[in-house]
C-alpha cells in the first residue's frame, strides 16, 4: 500500500536516536500493518476501507512543541503558567487594600506623594517576582524551552509579574474590599489565559492581537507560545516584552487615576476629567498666608450666655476658623448630616476639647480640618490657608499632626523603625531623625518597647505610638481623635503632662469621651450635639452655669442613723437632693446657690462625729453632669426597674432547656451561612474551574469521545494526516492503528451520537464530587470563628449545654450535606451515603476543635479539594489495576462506626480542652476535676457573700528573650484574696496589665488558676447541681458579624433559660433601657464602639443572673450611655440577692457604681475599701479653682490665697484662672476654708470658686514599693 511521506531526507534534530520513527515508512512496516488492518474491517463490518487506508499522509515534525499543541498536557502546562504569580496577586491585594483604607490617606496629609506609594509597593514585590521568575525559569527551560535561553524566558516571566502587580493596584483602586479584588484579579488571569489558548491556534490579525495584548496573561501566553514557537514568526518575542512593559505602565496611570477619582472612604475625590485642567498642572502658590483673613474674618461661634468671651490675651490669636460647616453622607435614599451650621473659632495656646455623643460629629469636624474629607458646604481655614484650595491644603498638611481613632502603625515593624518612617514621610532632615525619634520616645516613656513590633504591643501602647508618630516634627497643630483611650490613667496623666508642654505657640483641638480629662486638659470646651454647637467656654463657666452643684459622701459606721444625717443636711440646706445610700456610704447633691451656707453644714457635722460619721468629703460637679443637662437625659429609672419585673418567673430548665438551646444553636448557625453566601459562592465556581479540567482530562484520556470525534457513523470518505514528532519512534504504527480502531468502531456502531443526557450526567457526576468536600469547612467549622470571637465562651459562660452546641450545628449541617449526596447519587445515597454525611460532619467537627487557632475555611475547602482530587486519582487507579470489587456491606456501615468513633472523640476534646460547665450536661455528663474548678456552696454557707475569692494565683509561661527552649513566669496574680456581697458592687481598679481582666476570667471559668479557689453561690430554687448562668461582660466584644442586635438578644436569651413567652418582654425591657430602639436591625459589623458594648453588657443582663462580672462594660460610650449603663446596674442589685465586680480604669464610673474599690497593682491586691475611705487614706488634697474678676489683679489674689491656705501650690498660669492644689492639712476643716473663700467672694476679689475633692490614687500607689507581708496581711484581713 503506497504511503505519501512529507518529512525530509535529512534528520533534524538534537540526535540521530531521534530519526528512528521514518524507518517505517521506507521498510514497508506500516503498509503491511494497513493491509492487515483494512482486510479485517471488511470482514467484521462488511464494510471496505481500502481508499482511507490508502490516503494516510504522514508528516515528520521538526518543532519539538507542536507534540504539546494538540494534548492536555500543554493547555495545563499554558493555564498552570500563566497563574503562577496567583497567590501573590492574593496576598498583595489584601495588604495594598488595607494599607490604602487607613494608612495611605493618613500618610498623604503628612506629605505622602501618590508615586512614592504605588512604587513602593512595587519595588518590594518586584524583588519577590525576581525570585520566583528565576526558580521558575530554572524548572522550565530544562523542562520544555531546549531552544530558548535562560534570560529570555527569565526577563519574560518578570515582566509578566511586574504586570500583575501593577494590574492588582488598579483592581485595589477601583474595587473596595481586598476579597473582591483578589477574586478579580484571578478571574482575570484565568479567562484570559484561556482565552489565549482559544485563539493562538487561529491566525488573528495583528490589530486583535495587540488589542488582547493590553491583559497582561494573553501577552504573557503569547510569549510562552513564541518561545515553544506555536505561532508565527511575525509574532516577535520582543514585541511581548514592550507589550507587557506597556501593560505595566498604562495599570500603574490607572490606579493613580482611579485612587484618585475614587479615593473610598477618606480622602477627597477629585473630578473625573482633573488631569486635564490646567489648574492641576500649574498650581498658584500664595504669596503670604496672613495678609487678608484678619479683615475678612468667620464669625465667631454663636454669641450669647451659652459661650464664654475669650480672654483678652488671646484676642487676634484665632489660628482656625469654622464658618457654617455642613458636612451630610448620602447613602441610596437616605441623606445623614453630621455637621449642621458648626461655626468656632480655636486659638492658638490653647488646648481646645470636642465633646458630644457618639454621633454628635465630633470625628467627622476633625476629619474635615486634617483634610481627610471635605466639608458639604461652609469654609474652613487654619493659620489663613483655605482647606477648600488645593496649594493651600499642602501647605496645611506641612504644619498638622493628626492622631486618627485608629492606631497608625506598620504592624511588622517595631516602635523605633515606625517613627523613623513616619519621620522620613514628614521630611525631616536624615540627620535630625534619629534625634526626633528619640525625643518622642522619652517624652512618651516608651523607650523599653523601642525595639518591640508594633503587633506585639498593648492597646495603650499602641495608643502611645499614635500619639509618637502625629507630634514627630513639632506640628504647629495638633488634631487628635480621643488620643487617651484604652490608657491606664498613670499614661492618660503623662500624655496630659506632655500636651500641657507642648501647648505654646500651637492649637491643640482634641475629642474625648472623657469629662474629666477635658475638665484636667482642656482650657476651652466646646460641646456638639447632633452635628451643632451647643455651648464653648472653660470648666468653671459651663460648671457655674449648667452643673447641679457639689456633691457630698459620708463614710459611715454601722451604727450610723441615716435619718437623723439626712435631717440634719436638710436643716441647714432645705432643697438637698438624695443621691443614694448604700452599705458604707451616704450621698447627696447640695445646689450650688446654696454655697454660702456650706461653712454652717460643716460645722454641725463636725459636732456630731458621734452619730456614727467616720468623714465625709465634697467635689463639684463634673462635666458629665453638665454633658448630661445639655443632652437632656431622661430618667431612667422606670426602665431599671422593669428591667426585675419578671425575676419571679420560672425558667426554662433540663431537657426542655437543652431542646430550646439546640433550636437557638441551629438558628445562629443557619444565619451565619445565610451570611456568607459569597463565600460558598466562591466554592462553586472554585469546583467549577476544577471540574473543566477534570473533564478535559477524562475527555482526551479516553478512546470512546475520540471515536464519535475521529469519525461519524456515517459512510462518508475521509483523508487522513498523521503528524509525529521525531523523538516517538512507534508514534507512525501507533496513529495508524487509533484510525483503524475507530473506524471498526464507527461501522460497527449502533449508535449514531453520543447522546447530550450522557455528557450532562458525566459534567455534573464530577462536578458534585469534586465541590463536595469545599463545602464542610464553611457550613462544619463554624467553632472556629466562635472560638476567635470569643462566643463560644460567652455561651458557656451564660449556660450553655456543649452538647447543645454540638447538635444546634449538626442540625444545620447534616441536611446541607444530605442535600449535596442526593443531588450526586439520587436515591442511592439513602442507603449509601446517609452515613457518609454525619461522618464527615464530625469529622470538620474534630479538625475545627484541634485547628482552632489555625487556619480559615478558604484554606481548608482548598485543601480537601486537592486531597479528593488526589485520593480519586489513587483509588481509581488502584482498582482498574486490581480488578477488585467494591465491598458494598461495607462500604454502607463504615461511615456509622466512623460517626460513633467520631461523637466518642469529640466528648473527650470538649472535656479535655473545654471549660467549666454551669450546668450538667445531659448529652456529655462527666465528673471529670477539670469541670469542678469553680466551687458552688448552697446558699446556707453564704450569710453575707455570693462570690468569695481565696488567694488566687495566675502564672504565665513565656519564652525567654534570646532563648528557644527556655521559658520565664509570670505572674499575672498574685494571692488575691476579697468577698462580694448580697447587693454589693465591687470594682477592681488598677493599671494596664495589673490583673483584672487575669481575675474575671478565673472567676467566670475561662482560665484555670495556678491557685487559689472561687466559691460561688448557688441559686435559690435551682434544682442543677451547678449555678445557672453567669452575668459576664468581657472585654472584647464576642458577637457575629452577621447577626442583628435583635437576634443576639433573642438567641442569649434562649441560651439563659428565658421562655419563648417571656423573651420578647425581656429584651423590650433591656432594649428600652439602654436606648437600642434605633439599632435592633442593624447587623454587629455596623455598629459603633458604643453601640457594641451595650449591645455585650445587654447580652451579660438577660436573665436576671445572681452574679455580675463586667469587664469595663462602659468603653467607647459617651457620657449619656454610660450613664444608662449604671443606671442598670445599680437597678439590678436592688433585690440585694444579686452580687456584681466591675473591673474599670477610672475613679469616676467607680464612684458612681461601686460600693466597694479594690486597686490591683502588679497582680496584687494593695487596697480595699469604699470611695471616701480611699479617698480619706490616699487622697493627696483638694483642688481649688477660682475665676479671677480682675486679671490685673492676679498676684494680690494668689497673695490672698496663700494666705488662707499656705500650702497651696499653683498649678496653672492664666491670668484669668488660677488653680492650686491645697494639701489635706491645709483644707481641712472643711466649714473654716469654705467660710473663708465665700468671705472673698463676697468682697469682689474673685467672681466664683470651685473646691474639689480629687483622688490621685493610681500614681501614689503604683509608684510607692512592694507592699510588706504586714501591709498584705493587713489589706487581706480588711475583707
């Protein structure tokens, strides 16, 4: 049989090995095997195939590639290449977007220039694809590019991944969330890496080409197929590199543009068409920043009684003007202003403070003056340049320091290196830096963590580092944004010591939260309330003109006749108020108008020392008195009671508890997969990217589509070329032997085509089983969020079964997994998979216990994809190479004896690893010592006390520094040892890293002690064997993103034991009572700091618990908040059966709620007592204000001062006001100095004074040496 042969005479190729296949061509071998094969379709088919046989024309390839062209292998080898910098683009877009949302705006207003951004970026990630293009050219070239040279292909892979980052910064400009811009990115890569396989087969004009050219994967692809020399010659490999080059230029013009037109967030926006005005270009500079503002001046905050006038030597010093700001966000329909008309005028040598509620727009007006936003309408100036102008606003940004209520920081570099790059941005001089640096590290006392990463430092310290990094460079003004909080007062004081140096010759605006750090800082307050100016003036102004007066605490015996005291304070003050009257103590609010007759008060309780009065003391009124009456509060105190009215009712208890906290488990569950349905949406699609490759695998790896596609059923003539490459020496029998197989199969069939039911069957078969295993880490894992929320033990804490929690799960995830293996196997899966479904629930369920704080379920669907993968390639091939049989008895059972197996181990993990449970589980009972840590007594061996607290010890672990193996202790508590009683508060204060929060979470069960015992009461008609629930309140906020403040309530509440009847009236009273009406709807992930902790301390409340442990409850509220917050707990020990300890940072929320105060210091307990005893036992004095008539007249006055209290000492230099501290030996008696400073106010000398009773306990105590075994015993035996 005559066969035509295309391939040349002379061999070409590496060697002559490679010629061997055209032998059978010339020594008749294929000739033979065509006859041979021809005669035997004739005879089984009855059909001739000579004239097919006789047509096959084979040609000898000389390009080693075209082999690849037609195969799997090769589009695999394209995709997998083309993808090759994918996790780079991942992680790259989840750092640009987050550094971008905070820190990039931040670091424009310190003189940041967009380039020196998007390049740094760029040079740090273009070293990384120097690295992996190098590996990655090393692998290939020797691999698959024998004709090209190494730093062709190398130069090429760089390029391309200098692309792809410069395409992630548009992606990460135009897009908002580093997920969606990720997704993106890959989607990118991926469709067009395709895309460039589709169409390099076809000859597409060159204008297409580089049109496709601008996505940097088709280029990219383009050059791998020059290099493999698919596509022709006028296809230049250089021409990719300047197309790519291009690709890297053009998306690096784009993000620019793009972060500038859509800056997010922060920033202003520029118009869409900005770099074509002129203006952009050719910026006029002013001439002179003071010429023509003085004579064009704002107007003055509104004038009236409700500001104060400014002292006349600040007159002319205005350095900023507010001119009826309007600020207003419009989001869909509805419109939000949080700025309305302000108009304020801030000085220069002044500390000014912003008061407000939350939401008051105290942050928004600092946003505007740091040039973060602009304002809606209204003009805003600082020292005469106008935020409004471009030029001016860089030369604002040179003078400003801007401290943000988040954190600024670099979290992998250390406090050091942070203040060294925040100074270089600024542009200070490289040889003044390190000189800057370590001024601010002295000033804030923060040179011991100098070499500390910044992740690795304390929340204050973090704080302090903020504050570091907005004074670097002695900014003429200073704009911070609550800069103290989440400090121990010892650092609040050193901040408020270095602001009160630093304020000559600068403006100093700041917000707070914290009245008393405005009244001890601030010289001129100004209050917002809903984006409006409502009053500016100094403490003593707005105390004189809106406070209530003073207030007056008795420290008492128990001996003491409260009635007779109260008579007697109404004797010689008729309109006293009664403020309050606990166990140790008696409060009441003396009106300021009656001032003069405090002398004659005092007098007649120093003549009655008999009655039982140990000492009393007065303070004035606070500024959050005043914040109070401006907001208008309204009383609370009908809400704080309804809040008890239903603690008579009966609870939900034992199995009818369990079922009622399954379905709660099971409801959060299934709203938290509700929630993230992006993500299992991200699943699909990841299965679907899999699944095509697969059936590409299963189409090209098998003969039965081949045959259907070679040749159709019907008797038509066919011409055959086979193409071999010269390295395949039987590659010419082989291909003719695959013709000859399908056209026996063709005239042999039956069928005329495949049917489209059987491609379907087979595409989705695969499909499911490949996007099954990435759908139980996201529905089964959902522990491990709870575990990093905090949730999980908040549940515990409030009673929750572990069963219960277990089961709520699996309620949810069995039948979503149910639904997968019938969707897969139909009605086989009843018999078959049932099994499979509970077993690989529990099993995520174990992988979550062990892995908690491992990795996210995007890994973990990921990785289980790949193992399937894996695994189905194993088996399968397994079997086709055995032969055996599946074990179907088997196969059904084995998935049960795996879920028994599996609920057996995860009874053993939760006792192992769990905590102490608050009631007996009825699903995992067990008298394990681990669930027996707390000790419950029954309510006959507590006369007095529901907590007792026995020497409890706290030791930590840690790797020494410089040392792998070798490890330190520390002891976070050391011996502590108190009681709370029936209707008692007991607060726990002390510095950072003291041991609060150490002692309430050993208290609730969360950590085991070292030593040391809790004892805690057992309810009263309780019939578990264990107290019921806990009222707990920690420091970080354990809620789900997800879920709506009404669902958390409603679920808590369930968990509690509340019956479904009672709950709605339940949460109704809570809600009304902390004034959550307006957020019920609203999911965690939207709430402010405020909002959030009521919504923890609501949570701690449902339920009505016997014992109370809050973990400063109050942080982030405003005053109006915490004041309802108090309000709640004081309203909740009123049955005097309920016992509460509050660990908090501030002496005020403490006088206002505790009944009690233990100060920890170092994790010890160095003392206990009421607020009057401390006061009287550390108090170093008082403090005296007095606001000066004449301020001419100063220095006869401070004469006159001295003169009525020697001691005194001044503290401020303002002609205007002069503050002293008076020592205790000077002030006392209290009726003598009062009767002499009204006998000076009566004479003219001064206008008003204020005589306060201060506590400055924190430093005298943390200062003062380790307390001796005596001093210990004495504190411990005070209990």
């Amino acid at each position: 049989m005559p066969f035509s042969s295309h391939p040349p005479d002379t061999c070409y190729n590496f060697s002559a090995r490679y010629c061997d296949s055209p032998k059978y061509w010339y020594k008749g071998f294929l000739s033979l095997q065509s006859s041979i094969d021809a005669a035997i379709i004739e005879v089984v088919a009855n059909h001739s195939v000579w004239e097919e046989m006789k047509s096959i024309a084979g040609v000898r390839m000389k390009s080693r590639s075209v082999i690849y062209s037609i195969t799997l292998e090769y589009s695999y080898f394209m995709i997998t290449i083309v993808m090759c910098f994918s996790s780079f683009m991942y992680f790259l877009s989840m750092n640009v977007v987050r550094e971008r949302k905070k820190l990039k705006v931040l670091m424009k207003t310190m003189g940041l220039q967009d380039i020196a951004f998007w390049l740094s970026w760029s040079l740090l990630y273009a070293v990384y694809v120097l690295i992996l293009s190098c590996l990655l050219t090393a692998l290939v070239v020797q691999e698959a590019f024998y004709v090209s040279s190494f730093p062709a292909v190398l130069l090429l892979f760089f390029l391309y991944g200098l692309a792809c980052i410069h395409m992630v910064f548009m992606l990460c400009s135009l897009l908002r969330t580093s997920k969606l811009a990720g997704s993106m990115g890959f989607l990118i890569t991926f469709l067009f890496g395709c895309l460039s396989l589709a169409v390099l087969i076809e000859n597409l004009p060159e204008p297409l080409k580089w049109f496709l050219g601008l996505f940097c994967p088709f280029a990219f692809n383009a050059g791998i197929a020059k290099v493999w020399g698919i596509i022709s010659e006028s296809y230049f490999l250089f021409s990719t590199y300047i197309m790519l080059i291009f690709d890297s230029v053009l998306y690096m013009l784009l993000a620019m543009y793009f972060d500038k037109v859509l800056p997010g967030k922060y920033g202003i926006p520029h118009p869409a068409f900005f770099c074509l005005k002129p203006s952009y270009w050719m910026r006029s500079r002013r001439g002179c920043p003071g010429e023509g503002p003085h004579s064009a001046r704002s107007p003055e905050e509104p004038p009236g009684d409700d500001v104060e006038p400014v002292p006349t030597e600040f007159m002319g010093k205005e350095a900023i003007r507010l001119n009826n700001i309007k600020k207003a966000y419009k989001k869909k329909d509805k419109k939000t202003e949080a700025l309305r008309g302000l108009s304020l005028n801030i000085y220069e040598g002044q500390i000014t403070a912003l008061l407000g509620h939350s939401g008051a727009g105290k942050t928004t007006l600092l946003n505007v003056l740091s040039g973060l936003t602009l304002p809606s309408e209204g003009s805003a100036t600082i020292y005469d340049y106008k935020l409004s102008e471009i030029g001016d606003r860089e030369e604002i940004r040179e003078m400003i320091g801007i401290c943000p209520q988040f954190n600024v920081q670099f979290e992998v570099l250390t406090v050091k290196e942070n203040l060294r790059t925040f100074a270089e941005i600024k542009g200070i001089k490289s040889r003044e830096v390190e000189r800057e640096v370590q001024t601010i590290l002295e000033l804030l006392d923060i040179s011991n963590v100098q070499d500390t990463q910044a992740e690795k430092l304390s929340g204050g310290q973090k704080r302090k580092l903020s504050i570091g990094i907005a004074m670097l460079g002695s900014p003429q003004v200073l704009l911070l944004d609550e800069p103290t909080a989440g400090l121990d007062p010892l650092s609040r004081h050193q901040v408020w010591s270095l602001l009160k140096e630093q304020r000559a010759g600068r403006v100093i605006l700041f917000s707070t939260q914290f009245m008393d750090e405005a009244d001890i800082l601030a010289d001129r307050k100004a209050f917002i309330s809903h984006g409006r100016l409502k009053c500016v003036g100094s403490s003593l102004f707005l105390k004189k003109k809106w406070g209530i007066g003073y207030h007056l605490r008795y420290l008492l015996h128990e001996s003491c006749n409260v009635e007779s005291v109260t008579s007697l304070v109404k004797q010689h003050i008729p309109n006293v108020i009664f403020s309050g009257h606990s166990q140790y103590e008696l409060r009441y609010k003396l009106p300021l108008e009656n001032v003069n007759k405090f002398p004659d008060l005092f007098r007649g309780l120093d003549s009655c020392s008999d009655w039982g009065i140990i000492n009393y003391g007065v303070s004035m009124t606070t500024l959050e008195d005043v914040f109070l009456r401006l907001e208008e509060e309204a009383t609370l105190g009908q809400e704080g009671s309804l809040l008890l009215s239903g603690t008579g009712k009966a609870t939900v208890s034992g199995a009818a508890l369990w079922r009622q906290q399954v379905s709660a488990m099971a409801w959060v569950h299934f709203l938290k997969l509700k929630g993230s349905e992006l993500e299992l949406n991200a699943v699909t699609a990841g299965g679907m990217i899999f699944t095509l490759v697969r059936i590409s695998y299963f189409r090209l790896g098998f003969s039965w589509p081949r045959v259907f596609t070679l040749v159709s059923c019907s008797l038509k003539s066919y011409r055959f070329t086979i193409l071999c490459h010269m390295e395949a020496v039987n590659c010419f029998p082989v291909l003719v032997n695959i013709i000859s197989n399908a056209l026996l199969r063709a005239l042999n069939s039956t069928i005329d085509n495949p049917r489209f039911w059987d491609y379907f069957v087979s595409f989705y078969l695969i499909y499911m089983l490949l996007l099954f295993p990435g759908f139980p880490p996201h529905f089964a894992m959902g522990y491990l969020q709870d575990y990093k929320t905090g949730a999980r033990a908040q549940l515990r804490v409030s009673g929750l079964f572990p069963s219960a929690y277990w089961c709520g799960q699996a309620l949810v995830d069995l039948p979503l997994c149910w639904l997968l293996l019938f969707s897969m196997f139909g009605l086989q899966f009843v018999m078959g998979a049932l099994g499979y479904g509970v077993s690989i629930v529990l099993f995520i369920y174990l992988i979550s216990f062990i892995f908690r704080k491992g990795w996210n379920c995007d890994f973990w669907s990921f990785i289980l994809i790949v193992v399937s993968i894996w695994l189905d390639n194993v088996i399968f091939s397994h079997s086709r190479k055995e032969g055996k049989a599946v074990n179907v008895p088997t196969s059904i059972f084995q998935p049960y004896i795996h879920s028994v197996g599996f609920i057996f181990l995860l009874r053993y993990l939760e006792i192992k690893y769990g905590r102490t449970v608050l009631r007996k589980d009825p699903v995992f009972s067990t008298d394990a010592p681990q669930y027996s840590r707390l000790i419950f007594l029954p309510p006959a061996c507590f006369q007095k006390s529901v907590i007792i607290v026995s020497n409890l010890c706290k030791e930590y672990k840690t790797k020494k520094a410089g040392s792998v193996f070798k490890k330190k202790k520390k002891m976070a508590t050391k011996n502590i040892s108190f009681c709370v009683n029936k209707g008692e508060v007991l607060g726990l204060l002390g510095p950072n890293g003291a041991g609060k929060s150490t002692a309430i979470k050993m208290i609730a069960g969360e950590m085991t002690p070292t030593a040391g015992q809790v004892l805690l009461q057992k309810r009263e008609g309780v019939t578990c064997c264990l107290q019921d629930h806990l009222g707990h309140c920690p420091q970080e906020d354990p809620l789900w993103p997800d879920l709506t403040v009404h669902q958390h309530l409603q679920v808590y509440a369930a968990v509690k034991g509340v019956r479904k009847e009672d709950t709605a009236a339940a949460v109704n009273r809570i809600v009304n009572a902390l004034e959550l009406q307006d957020y019920l709807k609203k999911s965690a992930r939207k709430l402010s700091a405020g909002i959030t902790r009521k919504l923890c301390f609501a949570m701690c409340m449902l339920g009505n618990p016997a014992v109370l442990l809050l973990d400063e409850p109050s942080t982030g509220m405003d005053p109006k908040g915490q004041r309802c917050v108090w309000k709640m707990i004081r309203a909740a020990l009123k049955t005097k059966e309920t016992g509460a300890i509050l660990t908090t940072h501030y002496m005020e929320e403490a006088e206002a709620v505790c009944d009690r105060v233990a100060i920890l210091v170092a994790g010890q307990l160095r003392c206990i007592g009421s607020i009057q005893y401390l006061k009287s036992k550390f108090g170093k004095g008082y403090l005296l204000e007095i606001k000066v008539k004449d301020p001419e007249s100063t220095d006869l006055l401070h004469t006159e001062v001295l003169r009525i209290f020697p001691s005194a000492a001044r503290q401020e230099r303002f002609p205007s006001l002069l503050v002293y501290k008076v020592p205790m030996e000077d002030a006392l008696p209290l009726s003598q100095s009062f009767s002499k400073l009204e006998e000076g106010k009566s004479k003219g000398r001064w206008l008003f004074e204020k005589v306060e009773h201060r506590l400055v306990i924190f430093s005298s105590i943390s200062i003062s040496p380790q307390p001796s075994r005596t001093s210990a015993s004495r504190s411990t035996a005070s209990l």
